[in-house]
C-alpha cells in the first residue's frame, strides 16, 4: 500500500470560520445579534492577520428580525475574496418597534464592529453595506444619513456609522409607492401601522423620512453606491431602482445601475452574474490584499 502526503496548512489559508449570534447592542431589554464569517486564523492567531475591508449584511425581512443565515453560504465567498463579513439583525417592526429602530440597529452594528476591529481582524476605514429588499432600504438610509444624531443610540459613541459603499438589491427608495404597489401582499396594513403609528395622518410624512430616493440631499458627500433590481419584482417596483440611481446621478453621486432581466422579489433573482457583479463593483470601491486560496 502506498500512503499519500499532502502538505499542512499553516496560515490555515482558505479556511472560514462562522461566528454566530454575536450580542452587538441591547434594545428595548432585546439583545441584538449578528453573525461574522471571518478567516480561521482569526481564531487562534488573530494577530498574524492583516486587517481586511468589512463587508456588513442585512437581510430583507419586511423590516422584522431577518434571519441571520439565509445568504451566508453564498457570503463565503467575498471572504475568500478578502473580506470580513457580518450578517446583522435588527429590531422587529411587528413587535412594536417602528422606524426608525430598524435603521439605529444597522448603525449601532457597524459602530460595533468598528470598536472591535482588532478582535475581528477588520479595517475600520473601509466599511461596505449591503442590504436586500427592506434590509437595502435601511442599507441606503444609513449611508444617507451617516453619523446623524436622529438615528444613532448611545451605544459606541466614540464610533462612526459612515460606509464607504453601498449595494442595494430590490431595495424600497420610495416607502409610499412600494405600499401601494403591494397592497396585495398578506400583512401589509399591519405593517403600516407597527412601521409608521396608528394615526394615517402621519403616514406620509414618516414613509418620505424612511425612503432613500427623498433623503439625497445636495452638496453633500456620499459613498458609491451599486443599485439592482429584478424587472419583474412583485413586491418593490423596478422603476425605484431607476428613480433611486436617476437621483444619485444627479446629485453627482458615482451610482451604478443593474437591471435583472425577468427576475421577481428574491426568488429567480439571484445568479453567479449578480454576485460577480457585486464582486467586481467591491473590487473597484475597495483597496483588497491578495489572499491565500
């Protein structure tokens, strides 16, 4: 019998380690949570890592608690790619916490991860969002809103909540027209009222401050951002995509279009294409260091 060799791994090169439920805050006496994917060295000699670029996830969830795992098998891959990436929860509007507790959340997480860089092996200068349907909705109003005392807790006071890019996919840019276009889909008057209070009255002037394509606001600096959406969404018109990246431009924001041909809300939208296409528009927006495969 012949034994094979093969070589060990001592920089544990293509290893990743999923660090899961991670408390970043509590809120309301809830404990908020996310999950990282980092290299597995970080484990056991955190010290012989560069700091890598920081990859922030938020799940879409109709803006309840999004489920921390639903897209880390395919968020490995941007840690081979060179990032640190965390998937974060947020406060659950059907359970009584309205706009704009989900946004805090988000900002509360970055500056979290900002004040434990050095544990996670991140680069606090360069920071990503990214965000699917309600989650790319909260996604692009935290990078609008950076550092904006309305929004930001207490928690990591010493911390910025500023990105340096942003993806969102089938994002809501304009709150009231998205309900108004999904009128049909099961829960939506509820969500309303636990979103934006019992009054309607008060509606439209809550669903303007949480939508993306009215807090752009002139002369101001803001990340680039990687805008894209399914033609044949169900739930959030595609036109906001165009709406969104038409005002962008126009603000001289570097915005960046991509529309999915066919694709609904989530389902069939999802493809080898779009995540390269996240890739590569990373690749530009992000300073990445070689790594081990």
């Amino acid at each position: 019998m012949q034994i094979k060799e093969l070589t060990n791994n001592p920089t544990l090169a293509g290893q990743v380690r999923l660090i899961e439920n991670v408390t970043y805050a509590a809120a309301d006496g809830e404990a908020l949570h996310l999950s990282l994917l980092v290299p597995w060295l970080q484990r056991h000699r955190v010290a012989e890592l560069a700091p890598r670029p920081l990859l922030v996830f938020v799940q879409g969830s109709s803006w309840q608690r999004p489920t921390l795992g639903e897209e880390i098998p395919q968020l490995v891959q941007y840690v081979h790619q060179g990032f640190v990436v965390a998937t974060v929860q947020h406060r659950n509007a059907i359970e009584g916490h309205p706009f704009p507790a989900f946004l805090q959340d988000v900002k509360t997480a970055i500056r979290y991860l900002r004040a434990h860089a050095a544990q996670y092996a991140i680069d606090p200068h360069q920071v990503v969002l990214w965000g699917t349907s309600s989650g790319g909705n909260a996604a692009l109003l935290a990078a609008l809103t950076a550092n904006d005392p309305a929004y930001r807790t207490a928690d990591y006071p010493d911390q910025s909540d500023q990105v340096n890019a942003v993806v969102a996919c089938f994002a809501p840019t304009d709150v009231a027209d998205t309900f108004a276009y999904t009128q049909h889909v099961p829960g939506s008057d509820l969500l309303k009222i636990c979103l934006f209070g019992q009054d309607p009255a008060q509606w439209p002037a809550k669903m303007k401050e949480m939508s993306p394509l009215y807090r752009i606001q002139p002369g101001q600096t803001y990340p680039a951002f990687l805008l894209l959406h399914g033609d044949a969404d169900q739930v959030v018109p595609y036109h906001e995509m165009e709406d969104m990246a038409t005002a962008l431009a126009a603000a001289g924001v570097a915005v960046e279009a991509v529309r999915v041909k066919g694709a609904d809300h989530e389902k069939d939208f999802w493809s080898p294409a779009v995540y390269q296409t996240v890739a590569d528009f990373l690749a530009r927006q992000i300073k990445l260091e070689p790594t081990a495969k």
